[in-house]
C-alpha cells in the first residue's frame, strides 16, 4: 500500500476454480481493512513474551517476537498514512490531511506509549551515549536496535565484517570491500543549531562561513565533515596524510565523480574505524523497520494533523510539542523554538525536519515521508547538492558555496509506483496507477 496505493485486499479464502475479479480498493479503503487486522492483533498479542508461558521457553531472546507493541506502532502508521495528503487525495481528491484518520492514529501511539511510559515493555529509548548502537554493533554480539527497537528483520549471524557507505571511502582503491556514502549538502541543511533552531533561523546563531560549528549533536554523529579525524591508530607514512578529512575542492577526501563529491561524508551507520587502517572491526549493520523515535514523531504528526494544535493533547496525552522535545532531549539538542510552536504550519515544518535529522539514512523514511506529505515533487527536495570550499594559508575554509549537481526528476505519477502490465491486463477492475 505505500507504494502502490489501493490494492485488492484477500480476507476471505479464495475458490481454485473461481474467476478473479477482486477490485482494487481505494488507499483508504484498504488501510481500513488493514487497520481492523491490526487491532485484533493487538487485542490479542502479549506486551512481553517474557511473561507469557510460551515465551519462557526463549527467556530472554524473545526481543524479535512480534508483540502488542508491534501492532500497536503499525496500526498509528497505518492511520497516519491513510490521513496523509497522498493517500486523500487519492481517495477523496482532497489534498489536505484527514483529521480523523489522524485522531485514530494519535490513538493507537497513545496506547503505545503509555506501556512504554508504564514500563510494561523493555522497548524504551536508548541513552545518546548508545545512540549507534541503534545502527551497528562495532565488534559487539548485541543486535542492533535494541531495545528501541519495535520492528526489525530477524538475525542469525553476524554476516558482513565491515561495513558499507562509511567514512573509509577516503582511502579510494585501497578501501577495501566498501562503497561510499556522500550526503547531499541539500539534505544536511536539515541539521539544525544546538539551541533548537534550524539554520535558517535569523535568531539561530549559523554562520554561512563557519557552517559546521555550533550545530544539532546529531550532526556530528551522523556526518563527517572537514577536517574530522579518520584514522585512529598509527598508519604507514603514505597514508597518514588521509587521517583526517579534507574535504575542500582540492583535498584528498574529495573526488567529485564519487567518493566525497558533496563535501561530506556518512558516518551514522557505520563506525570511523571501518577503514583498512584500523583493521575493519567486526561490524554489523542492522537498521529497524521501526522504532520508538519513529513513534513519538508519529505521534506529533498526528495530534497536530488531527486536533489542529502543537500544544493540544489530542487523546488525553503528551502534546505534539513535548513529543518532539522528548527526541531532541534525547540527543540534547535544543527545544522546538516558540515560534515555531504557536504556529500549525511552521510546527509541521519542523516535524518534516525533524524525521531528516533523527531517521535519515535508515530504511526509507524519508522517501516514504516526502510522498505521502505530496512535497517529493518540490524542486527542493529534488534538487542533489554539494557545498564546494577553498581553504586559506592556515586552513580555515574559505568561499564556501552551495553547487548544484543534478536535479532529480519526479511527475506527478511518480507518486505512486506502476503496477506490471500483465497485472493490469487481468481484469477490468484491476487497474494500472495514474499517468502509467
């Protein structure tokens, strides 16, 4: 459904010899029916598997089960889809958010999180000290994820030593077995200021020409920037000039058909240590389908799409506001502004940019996000760019400037993803998607 949209929906057990006419269902209508086997889901799926007889069977490794929790976090998701602009608008025309949809997705976060709030689960957020460890294991035999995690595909070994899209794709061709990631410039303007502020802020505090200081720790956790130290233990005399960063138009770090070419480089889900340097430590990737940031986040959008107030509190809980400082605590970066609290539409913008700097680079949030807000197709968003610089007699970065890569193309049918031809040619009530 999120990529397709409506799509015949199978809950009655189908005849071998029958004719298959099953209509596509509109998004709308099909998140109902999937909103009504989530429910039940959770009426019947335990808290903890831990306390359940069956689960004492695997106390203690019972962390991947499927739980009420489970449930509960895809049913809001569920709603909170179905009451976003796409799906609206592909069900009624309209283009604006549903606010009932939204109250039933506020509901079901609720509920959620007032068992974390309870502590009836061992889901909780994690400690900013152990932020990575929500990503990789660097060497350890935890799965990644836990115990923040609400969603996450199953682990039976530890199977890729190293990991791919890090800051080890300075070393060029003598990386060894990795690629590389270099953030779009565009994109890590999302990093606000350590006062809670986005840079574009007047009262923020960014400096054009002293980008990098100052701003939102996530930052620093998840991007590499000039002059970031890269090797950590000692390195033969033709590689030391790589052990940090130089990512200005000329420097090593910097190819601009590839490794570098935006002025940065990732290191959210991957440890400065996975290089051929520091001997590739035994690390191991693992990214959640949810978790409990996620929620929170959810949640805010919800109430504030449904009960039309950062500071309401929609089902008889935390308010928007408090849902999105509660992550930025976390990380301890400044509270939402009160600008931008009092106002419905700036509030948004900041939950649209807040899920970039708390869930970028994982799974396809982002992706996802941008199509069901209807704003993929904006040239902002579409638009890959790097931050090219120069650096002065004693290394400080100069002429610091924004350039345009590519500008990426998105229709308007490309909202929704086509369906195969031979699919559509099935029957009638089996249509193809718009503009295909």
């Amino acid at each position: 459904m999120t990529y397709w949209g409506g799509l015949p929906y199978i809950d009655t057990v189908l005849s071998s010899s029958g004719k298959l006419t099953l209509p596509r269902l509109s998004a709308q209508a099909m998140a109902d029916k999937i909103g009504k086997d989530l429910r039940e889901a959770a009426d019947l799926l335990p808290v903890d598997w831990d306390n359940t007889d069956a689960g004492k069977t695997t106390l203690g490794k019972n962390q991947l089960r499927i739980t009420k929790v489970t449930a509960l976090g895809y049913l809001g998701k569920d709603y909170l889809y179905a009451g976003s602009p796409l799906w609206n608008r592909s069900s009624t025309g309209n283009t604006t958010f549903d606010a009932n949809y939204c109250k039933k997705a506020a509901d079901a976060f609720a509920e959620l999180l007032q068992l974390v709030d309870s502590k009836q689960t061992w889901v909780r957020l994690v400690d900013f000290s152990h932020y990575s460890d929500l990503f990789y294991s660097n060497g350890g035999s935890f799965i990644p994820g836990y115990p923040e995690s609400i969603f996450e595909n199953p682990v039976y070994s530890s199977w890729f030593q190293g990991c791919p899209r890090g800051p080890s794709s300075i070393f060029g061709e003598e990386n060894v077995g990795a690629g590389y990631a270099s953030p779009n410039a565009r994109f890590v303007q999302n990093y606000g200021m350590a006062n809670g502020l986005p840079i574009t802020d007047a009262a923020s505090g960014y400096d054009p020409a002293n980008p990098w200081v100052g701003r939102d720790p996530r930052f620093y956790h998840d991007i590499v920037i000039d002059k970031d130290q890269i090797i950590k233990g000692s390195a033969p005399a033709d590689k030391e000039k790589y052990r940090y960063a130089n990512l200005s138009n000329t420097g090593y770090s910097r190819d601009n058909t590839s490794i570098g070419r935006t002025g940065y480089l990732l290191r959210k889900l991957t440890p400065m240590t996975a290089n051929n340097i520091d001997n590739y430590p035994n690390n191991y990737m693992h990214l959640s389908y949810m978790r409990l940031a996620d929620v929170y986040l959810m949640y805010a959008e919800a109430v504030l799409q449904g009960y039309g107030s950062a500071t309401s509190n929609g089902p008889n809980y935390m308010t928007p506001v408090a849902a999105v400082n509660k992550i930025r605590e976390r990380a301890g970066a400044g509270d939402v502004g009160a600008a931008y609290v009092g106002d419905k539409d700036k509030f948004m913008g900041e939950i649209i940019r807040e899920r970039a700097v708390e869930l970028g680079f994982e799974e396809e949030f982002r992706y996802n996000d941008l199509r069901r807000w209807l704003l993929a197709s904006q040239t902002q968003y579409r638009e890959k760019t790097a931050i090219d610089f120069d650096r002065d007699g004693s290394g400080k970065p100069i002429n610091i400037r924004e350039q345009l890569l590519i500008t990426r193309k998105f229709d308007d049918k490309n909202y929704w993803l086509p369906l195969k031809v031979s699919d559509v040619n099935l029957y009638v009530s089996f249509p193809q998607n718009p503009g295909y």
